[in-house]
C-alpha cells in the first residue's frame, strides 16, 4: 500500500534554537516517485526526520505545522509505529550499520516486525540477490568499502518493504554497475506501487524514472511539481554543476615523479587488497583513481600517503622512500582528505581544524582563515562534527589545504557536495594544478573526474587494469570490469574452530572471572586471572579468531589507559591498574568477545535483566569495533596532519592527544547507533528477537571446568581474609 506526504507551514528549530525549516508547504501523491535537490543546508535531511517521527521523537526541538503520512500524525504516533510504513536510508550510511554482520543488521528491522525466522531469511535473501550483496552477509559492517556500507543500508530498509522508501543520497559512493542496480530496484519499488522520494544533489538515469520533482531552500520548498524537465529546472537554478573547460595539464612527463609507488603489495587482516601496484604522479598533474566498490582505491590512497605499511614494494616522495620519514615530514608534503570526513576531524571547532596545517608550516594562522575555502566564515566557531554532511567535507578539504601540500590525495570529494561544492572544489583543483601541486582523486563521479582529470587509472581487485583519458576509461565501464574484486578480509572467510561458547556460559564465567580479578590481593594472583583467560581465549572451545580479533580491537584502548594511567598516577599505582586492566581484557576478550551482540541481548533477555540495562550492555559490544575503527581514524588523521603517534617512549605523552578526539568521537556514535536503531524500530512492541540455543550438559560441563579456577581463588581469598 502506498503512502503520502502531506507538509502543511511546518516550521522547525532544533533543540539549540537553531532554524531548520520554514513554513514548508508540500504534498508527494501516493505511489508517486520523487526526487528532491537543493543546496546543501537547505532542510531537505531535516524533512526526511519528519516523516518517521524522528523529529520531535528522538531529536526534539520546536516543531510547528502539519505532518501527515497516509493521513497519520508522525509527531503523535513515533519512530517505532512507523518504520515499517516509512523506511529511510540515512545520508551517513556509517550511521545505519550496528550489527556484527550485515546480515544480523538486516535482521534487525524485520524482528522488530515480529516476523518468524523463516521469513527473515527469505526477505534477507531476497533483498541480498536484489542489491547483488550475497557475499557480504557475513562480514562485518567496518571491513566493508564506502559503496559496500551504503549498499548494505539501503538494503537493511528494502528487507522492510515500506510503503514510503526515502532515501537520502542513496547513490553516493556507489560505482556505475551499481549505481545502475539500485536505480533499477527504485523503478521497480514504484512500479509495485510503493512511494519513492530520494533527496539527492547528482543527476542520473533515477530523473528519467521520477514523476515529481520538490527543491528545497534556505528550508522551504521553492518548487514543487512534474520532473519532465528536471534537468532544465535544476540547471537554470545551479544544483547542477557546470564545470567550466578542463584546464590543458602543467606537467612535463620528463620530470622525476613528485610521488611514486612500484610493485605495491599491501594486506589488510591477512588478505591482500593492492596487488602489484606502481604508478607516479608528477608535479602539475590531476589523475582519477577509479574503480568498482571494494577495489582498494582508499587503501591505496592511504598507503600512498603513509598510513598502511605495503607487505612489499615502496612508495617514493621525490627520491626519498616514504618509510623512512616521519610523520610531520610526510604531513608537510601530502595532504590526504579520506572518505569519510567525520574520520578526519580531531580539533573542538572548525578554526582550529583550519589551524593545524598553518602550524605545520610554522606559520601563524591568518586571522581571515576562512578564505581558504568560501562559505567557511560562519562555520568557524561550530563544532566540525555538528555540521551537514556537504559542510564537514568541505572543511575536511579545507583543513588538508591550510598545509599547501606538494601532493594531495583526495577520497570521494564530492560526496555529500552539492553544485556549488563540485564547482568550488573543481576550480580549486585546477588551481592546485597550474601552482604545481600532484593531485591523485579517488572518485566514482565521473563528470567530475572528466572536469578535473588530464588521465584515470583504472583499479579492479587490488589491480591497474587500463590508464588513458577519464573519456577512455568510461568508454569501457558499460560492461562489467574484468577481473575478480579483491577477496574479503581473511577473518571474514576463516571458518569457525570448536564449539560456539554459549551465551550464558561467557556470562556466568565472565562474573566468576571479574569476582577472582578484584577479589585477588596479591599481584601474582591476578597475573593468574589473566593467564587463566588467555588460556580460555587461545584454547578453549569458543572461537578462538573472534576473541583473539576482540582483544585486537580493544588493544588501542588499553595503551590509551596504561599511558593516561602513567601520566596521571606513579609508578606502582599505574603498575596495578595496569594489571587489573590486562585481566579485566583478557576475561572480557575470553567470554565477551566470542560473543556477537545478538547472543548476547538473547541471553539477557532470557534472564530477565531490565530492558535498559541490556540495551547498555550489547550496545557497548556493539561499540568495540566501530570504536576501534574510530581510533584508528582519530590515529591516521593526527598523522596525516603531522603528529607523529608512533608507538614509543618519546612519544607515549603525545598518546593523549586521542583521548579528547576519541571522546568526541564516542559520542557521535552513540546519538549515530540511537538514532539508526530507533529509525529501525528498536522499541517496536511487535519485536520478536532471535531465540537463544538451548543450554546443553556439554555446555554447563564446559563452564564448571573453565570456572573452577576462579571459585577456587575466590574461596581461598576469604578463608584468607577470614
């Protein structure tokens, strides 16, 4: 059944005061397929909370006027009664995942439907084959590629089959065979008779299908009516770029490469992921790196600009190889801007992200910074993380540039760019060129990469598969690329060794673990703890390469503490943190992190502990890997702009440089994983979560022998104290 808009003089402020939307008056028919273009900041996000109740449910605020979907009041009724009728694909697609595998995130939705296991499968199976995603089910959301992650949540809201589908940029990231795809699955979803509205600032084949055309500014709706002429319309009104000539290319190809990689092996978790790279970028050069989702444009980006180690081959700045410069050496002649901008920022304000490039050059930041990068002036005091999608890319940008690299390595810039941003970044490019600069551009926007590139190489599976003009390029992207992608990370595909531990078995024996770690007085009691948990974790029956991968993850926190804890206190107060903090990761990687967060919020629920409390519990293992992830980003970026976080002595002080960061950072993804979760009908009262495998004598046999240890010290400590 579809479903209607109706807007009637809504007007919104946030929760700080601040304007979003402006007496909106607009009305999409049922079964209609819209789109909806504006600038970026014009409130077209802001519409697409309305329409679920996200707003004033989850992000409260001033909300005035009249919202109907199908004739219901989504302020009254909320996210949980209607996300099965309103699905929406969110702009950050990193802030729709939360499962520990694509698949348990598709689940996800369709057990807040109540919907039996068996058609759980079947809608997820059908949704995977639709997208073409069946070899990512099993993987985890953080080792996908950008595309592979927005492909993933359009397809965790497709498996609901709403009656109103919206999808915010949905086509961003996406490469050409896939960006067709979902163009095609969007015509299909309307010719069943589902409403489709998709906000997005690019053109494609998706205008051809559309009827009705909305756009959007300063947070009203300018324009409302058929999208016959849609491209007409929205080029008279600039949300089209329209990039002037490309300009002739600077560079002499007799010159010394200003940046070079030869016979570039690099490997991610076991898998490799570039195979053989070499190529060189010389001084006055714009090249497009293009290639399909996954093909390891960003990792190459990266470990050209020192980030990933290569397992063999060398990058060269000029003659001198990378590896042996540190990082501020590195910093001060490539700018690197990555995919995502949120993993970049590390600085409380948009001026002092600016800043750190002036400072790397020793220079004083000019008091007119803004003008790095127009439109910045009234962004200067916010904090980065709190802008628009179109706003935090523009001053990731913004941030690289203030160093003046010699070579600057960009990651899908125009993503979340709106015409004004494509043209602004496409002139500024040019710029960069004529002065000398090398500009290597990851990008599967080809209209851009033609308005700004003089040649593209072409990587498929880790590989160079054809270099020429970006016109040469596209001429040969109709079909599908030759050669295989690169194959997923090894622990993806690693099959499982022994018995799976069974939930309330790594309960109860993570209580025994934790009661023996601080019952322990003696120092070599609690090395015992912890030595027993290893033991736990490398032999034991349950999966051994998932807690080994949790305690990988949790590694970074734990040199985070060790080094806080040393700054902080004296030698032996830090030495028995320390200690307690080794147990306390070795039980948990032992008895948690065997564990998937949907075992885990089966178990908890089945013993009956307070919906909030168990909410907190798996939301914190759903944490582990997005904020190790994080980490590394907050890592990367403080290198890539010259602090050198290098594991040492000399630089352990400079280790908490990433508490604020990473705080700042945990933050935003706890409103990201609230949000999506709530956006997905977490309080549904319909839900119906995956039953929890019955407790067998194997398994309490399994418990009693790894538990006795702990009862044992635990009784020997009070017979003691006693």
């Amino acid at each position: 059944m579809a479903a209607g808009v109706e807007a009637r003089g809504v007007s919104y402020r946030d929760a700080a005061g601040q304007p979003l939307l402006g007496d909106l008056t607009l009305r999409i028919a049922p079964g209609a397929y819209a789109v909806v273009f504006g600038e970026n900041g014009a409130g077209k996000t802001t519409f697409t909370y309305l329409l679920n109740g996200l707003i004033p449910h989850f992000f409260g605020g001033d909300l005035v006027g009249e919202i109907r979907i199908d004739g219901l009041d989504p302020r009254r009724l909320g996210p949980a009664a209607l996300f099965h009728r309103v699905g929406l694909v969110l702009q950050n697609a990193d802030a729709q995942l939360f499962g520990s595998t694509v698949a348990a995130d598709l689940a996800f939705g369709l057990e807040n439907l109540g919907l039996a296991p068996a058609a759980i499968a079947a809608r997820i199976g059908a949704a995977a084959a639709a997208l073409g995603i069946e070899g990512l089910l099993a993987r985890p959301p953080e080792s996908l590629s950008g595309g592979e992650r927005r492909l993933a949540a359009v397809a965790s809201v497709l498996v609901l089959e709403p009656d109103l589908l919206v999808l915010d940029e949905p086509f961003a990231d996406l490469d050409w065979v896939f960006r067709r795809r979902l163009e095609e699955i969007l015509a299909d979803v309307h010719r069943q008779g589902r409403t489709v509205v998709v906000l997005e600032h690019r053109e494609g084949a998706f205008l051809e299908d559309a009827e009705a055309l909305a756009v959007f500014e300063r947070g009203t709706c300018t324009f409302s009516g058929a999208a016959r002429e849609a491209r007409r319309l929205l080029a008279a009104k600039g949300l089209l770029p329209a990039y002037p000539p490309r300009p002739p290319a600077t560079s002499n190809p007799a010159e010394a490469p200003r940046l070079s990689a030869a016979d570039l092996w690099v490997e991610l978790e076991g898998a490799p992921v570039l195979c053989g790279v070499s190529l060189a970028l010389r001084a006055g050069e714009v090249v497009a790196l293009v290639g399909r989702n996954g093909a390891g444009k960003s990792s190459l980006l990266r470990a050209l600009a020192g980030l990933l180690r290569p397992a063999q081959g060398a990058v060269r700045l000029g003659a001198e190889e990378l590896s042996s410069l540190s990082p501020r050496q590195r910093a001060r002649r490539i700018g690197i801007c990555f995919q995502n901008p949120n993993d970049q920022f590390f600085k409380p304000t948009v001026r002092e992200e600016l800043e750190v490039g002036h400072r790397l050059r020793g220079q004083d930041p000019p008091a007119a910074i803004a003008e790095l990068w127009p439109g910045l002036e009234a962004l200067l005091a916010r904090s980065p993380y709190r802008l628009s999608e179109g706003e935090k890319k523009a001053v990731a940008i913004a941030a690289v540039l203030a160093a003046d690299p010699a070579v600057l390595l960009l990651d899908e810039p125009t993503v979340s760019q709106d015409a004004r941003g494509k043209e602004a970044l496409a002139g500024q490019i040019a710029g960069l060129a004529r002065r000398g600069v090398a500009v290597l551009v990851a990008t599967h926007d080809l209209s851009f990469a033609a308005a700004v590139a003089h040649r593209a190489i072409l990587l498929e599976g880790g590989r160079i598969r054809g270099e020429g003009t970006v016109e040469e390029i596209a001429r040969g992207l109709g079909a599908e690329p030759p050669g295989p992608a690169a194959p997923p990370p090894a622990s993806a595909a690693r099959p499982r060794r022994g018995r799976p531990l069974h939930p309330f078995a790594g309960l109860f024996l993570l209580a025994a673990g934790l009661a023996a770690l601080f019952t322990a007085r003696e120092p070599f009691l609690q090395a015992g703890v912890a030595a027993w948990a290893a033991l736990l974790l490398l032999r034991g029956a349950a999966r051994p390469a998932a807690g080994a991968s949790f305690l990988r993850r949790a590694i970074g926190m734990f040199v985070l503490a060790g080094a806080g804890s040393l700054l902080f206190f004296g030698a032996a107060e830090a030495g028995a943190l320390l200690l307690r903090l080794t147990g306390l990761l070795a039980l948990s990687a032992a008895c948690l992190g065997p564990l998937s967060p949907e075992e885990l919020a089966a178990a908890l629920r089945t013993l009956r502990v307070p919906e909030g409390v168990g909410f907190l519990l798996t939301a914190g293992l759903r944490y582990v890997p997005r904020i190790e992830k994080t980490l590394r980003s907050v890592r990367d970026a403080q290198q890539a702009r010259g602090i050198d976080l290098r594991l040492s002595p000399r630089n352990l002080g400079r280790l908490t440089a990433l508490f604020v960061p990473l705080l700042v950072q945990g933050l935003r993804l706890a409103d990201e994983l609230a949000l999506a979760m709530e956006a997905r009908g977490v309080l549904s009262p319909r839900r119906r979560p995956a039953a929890l495998a019955p407790f067998t004598i194997r398994d309490a046999a399994f418990l009693a022998a790894a538990s006795a240890p702990f009862v044992a010290l635990i009784a020997w400590q009070l017979c003691a104290g006693g």
